[in-house]
C-alpha cells in the first residue's frame, strides 16, 4: 500500500488515478467480508486518456449490513484513501472533474452505509471520520458558517437536523420572486387545502426582507410558515447565494429538516394538492422524481453533449431511456419542480453535488456555461454518484389555448410548460399565474386556461417572453375541476396583490 501511494510524485494524471483507484478496490474489498453485498460492481478499471475512474457493471443494491470485522490493515487503507483524496482535491478547470467527483463520492456513501449498520463503535468512529473529513475536503460549503461550531462533523449535523419520516414544501424565494410565492402559498393553502408544512428559504435579510416574510407570513391560513437563511447552515465563502438566483435552490433541499422534500419553484402552480407526489410511483421506487423539460433542438449543442458524454461512462437504465441522451435534444430537466428523499444515502450524496455543481466557482466556469442555470444539475449529479431517481413518464407539455397553424392544424399556445402525473392527469406548469410574466405591460394581466397538449411538436417563440406552442397532438380540454382550481387560485392571486402587493 505505502509503494502505491509512493506514486504521488510521479507526474504523469494516470498514474495517481490508478494509485487511487486501486486504493479503493483493496479498501472496500478489505472493508466488505464476503457475506457484504454491497454492489454487483467488478473491480474498476482505470482510463489513462480521460482520467475517470469507470465501472462497467456498477449496479447499487441497497441496504448494506456491516460484518464488524476491520483488521488494522483495514482502517490504514481507510485513512490512507481518505488522505489521498484530501492531499489531492480536484482542482480548476472543474470542467473535467464532474465524473470524478461522483466516484468519490460513491466511496462516501459507502462509507456512510457502513457506518450506519456498524453496532462496533470503533468501526462507526472510524468511517464516520473518515467520512467528514473527505466530505468537507470535496465539498467546502459544507463548513458551517463563521462562528457556528459542529456537535459531531458538518455531515453528521446535517443529517442529524432531518426530522425522521417528515415531509413538507420547501420554496425558495427572495424579494424579486415574492409575488409569486405569495400567489403559491396562498393556493396551496387556501383552494388545494394542503397541510404540508411550508419551509421558506432565503439567502439573508437583503435578499428576503423581514417585512417581505411578514407579508409571506400574513396569507398563511392553515398553518405557519417556517424561515430558514440559508447563510446559517452553509459557508457562503465559495457560494455567493446572495446574489446566486437559481443556486439557492439545490442547497435549500439540502438544508430544509424535511426528509421528504418537495422543492418548487415560487412561480409553480398545482392542478393537484402537493402531497400526490409523496404518492407517486417513480417517488417510491427511486426515492427521487424529476420532470423532463421541452424537447427541442437536436443536434443544436454538441459541445454539451460531448461533455456530458465525457463525464458520464455508463448511463443508467434511466439514462439511457433519455431521448436527450439517446438523441441529443438540447435540454433534459425542468427543475421548477423536484422532489427527493434524503433518508436515502445515495439521494442525500447526490444532492453534495448538485449542490457543488452550483457553488460559484463551478457555476460560473462551467455548469451555467454549457447549460441554463440549474436545470441539468439535478439528474447529472444524481446519475454521477450512482443514485436512482426517475422521470415523469412524459417531456414537457402546455397547458394554454386552442388555435391554428398555417395549415389549419390545431395547436395549443402560452407561455408556459406543463406536466402530468403517473396517470397523465395535469399535475402542475410552471411561469406564474400571469398569462405572461415575462412582460412588464402584462404585470396584472391573468386568463384562466381552457386547453392543453402533450408529446406534440413544439413551435418556440424567438424570445423566452414569446409565445410558445405545441401542435400535432390532440387537444385537451381542461376538466371542470382543473378549471375551477385555476380560476380559483387567480380570484386568489388578485386579492393578494391588492393587499401584499399593491404596486
């Protein structure tokens, strides 16, 4: 073992990822007895060119049972992997380091698996140790906050923070997206009657006011609201959320107490009570639920594709159902809507990189770069680090009203894209109650929709505030109930401008 980790000094890229890879081949065969069944993976295999450890039969199998059983040639390699990964963190250009990251991270869930089904308290302290120290070596936002000490180790803490069994909506929202949330909450509460704690979370007092969340608080009829400042859970050093938009939002799923998380955009709206999702199939089974966006543009951005095949050797069964993937659409998620549970290993060590992927330094080099903001983030970091998660059945559809084309063929249009449960019933869109939030001369202009279309060609407008359609499908016509939810929700949202938001 010291002759492989002797090889730090020898330049060549290849050369200390075979030294690492092998590392984690003896520490995790030492580690797992042979009643361990922890993986089906075969021994990982080294690619000099790209530098990615790759596995071309990993298939994660789930719970793992430890034999209490480490030797002290065990806890060396341990210590010795976890300072390999400390004395040699992937640095700038983060470009080609995504893959990388995930692998290492694999070693952290399986490390964090052990410990968790270890009744040796030697052992626990040992991969537990080992677990903190790494996580906060491959992820430094994890550090809390100048001034705030840890009980136990920053993953330790946070996991301990997670209220068992819960479930609830978590929305991020800031002084520019207020009106919606206000427009949501009340809806969630007041016409669809749900019950779910709502946890609003913001990136300090200049980017959500205290009179702004006095406002939030004062349409709440069903129960409170809870705050959380995102800036009291996370270093903000190497995050700059503040002013970070979209970012905020990975790290609010992270940090809510709810183990079940429904993290929704504050210009969401739901044709069906929130808690449908906790219900959903692709839920149960994977443990998290993602919506496809638009298929549009194939071929129209190699470069992206080009990455993502770099970085992702062995897509997953869900992967490769991927039309995106299979066929190089342009854009894969719609992260208006996630929902994940994080009593799961594998979905809670997604979410460190997702939430890596939008810190400033990787966002601003690369991931808001190749792709738009947060959207892709959530399946690739999933799919990095080997954790199951699953798609709605359909890419996205719209929900607005019927018209024609130039060839007399019927099409629906708006501006806004929609989505369907497991029974392809309309489930929720995303752009604002507003027929159209992306112009200031239609601030205060609402239009209940009556039709809508899904896996049907889509006609995008030249600009994001333009008009979209889709045309080739069948026509929809909205039910007397999605009807009066929306009609609903809009008497709702007028009310509440007059008295939260006059202006």
């Amino acid at each position: 073992m010291n002759s492989l980790l002797g090889l730090r000094g020898l330049r060549p890229a290849w050369i200390g990822i075979t030294a690492i890879a092998t590392v984690a081949v003896f520490s995790l065969f030492l580690l797992y007895s042979p009643q361990l069944k922890t993986t089906t993976s075969k021994v990982p295999t080294p690619d000099p060119v790209n530098h990615i450890v790759t596995d071309s039969t990993y298939v994660d199998v789930n719970p793992i049972t430890a034999n209490d059983c480490i030797t002290i040639t065990d806890a060396s390699l341990v210590n010795d992997l976890a300072q390999y990964f400390i004395d040699y963190p992937l640095q700038p250009p983060y470009k080609e380091h995504f893959g990388q990251l995930g692998q290492r991270s694999r070693v952290l869930r399986n490390w964090l698996a052990l410990a968790d089904q270890s009744e040796n308290p030697i052992i626990k302290s040992l991969l537990l140790n080992a677990t903190e120290r790494v996580a906060v070596s491959l992820y430094p936002f994890l550090e809390k906050p100048e001034g705030k000490a840890t009980s136990q180790g920053p993953v330790s803490d946070l996991r301990a923070s997670f209220e068992p069994g819960s479930a609830g909506i978590v929305i991020p929202t800031s002084n520019k997206t207020l009106r919606f949330a206000i427009h949501l909450i009340g809806a969630l509460r007041s016409v669809l009657n749900s019950t779910l704690p709502i946890q609003v979370v913001y990136a300090g007092d200049e980017d959500l006011s205290p009179d702004n969340r006095s406002r939030l608080s004062q349409i709440v009829e069903l129960g409170p609201l809870e705050f959380l400042d995102i800036l009291t859970i996370f270093d903000d050093t190497t995050l700059q959320l503040r002013t970070g938009g979209w970012a905020i939002k990975a790290f609010a799923a992270l940090a809510s107490k709810f183990e079940r998380v429904i993290l929704a955009d504050a210009d969401a709206v739901f044709f069906q009570p929130p808690e449908v999702l906790l219900d959903h199939e692709a839920f149960i089974r994977t443990g998290a639920l993602l919506f496809h966006d638009r298929l549009l543009w194939p071929g129209a951005f190699k470069e992206r594709h080009e990455w993502w095949e770099s970085q992702i050797r062995h897509p997953s069964p869900e992967l490769n159902k991927s039309l995106v993937w299979t066929e190089w659409y342009a854009e894969e998620g719609d992260s208006g809507l996630v929902v994940l549970d994080k009593s799961r290993l594998d979905i809670f060590i997604g979410l460190f990189h997702i939430c890596w992927q939008n810190s400033y330094a990787v966002r601003e080099e690369t991931t808001y770069k190749i792709t738009y903001g947060d959207k892709e983030t959530w399946w690739f970091g999933l799919e990095l680090v080997g954790a199951s998660y699953e798609f709605s059945g359909h890419y996205g559809g719209i929900v607005g009203w019927e018209d024609v084309d130039e060839k007399g063929k019927p099409k629906v249009c708006s501006f806004v894209i929609a989505h369907v449960d497991a029974k392809d019933r309309l489930l929720w869109y995303n752009g604002s109650l507003l027929k159209n939030k992306g112009k200031s001369e239609m601030a205060n202009e609402y239009e209940v929709p009556t039709n809508w279309m899904i896996d049907a060609e889509w006609q995008k407008g030249a600009a994001k505030q333009d008009m979209s359609c889709m045309v080739g499908g069948e026509v929809k016509n909205l039910t007397q109930y999605e009807l009066d939810v929306l009609q609903q929700s809009i008497e709702l949202a007028k009310k509440l401008d007059s008295t939260t938001h006059p202006s």
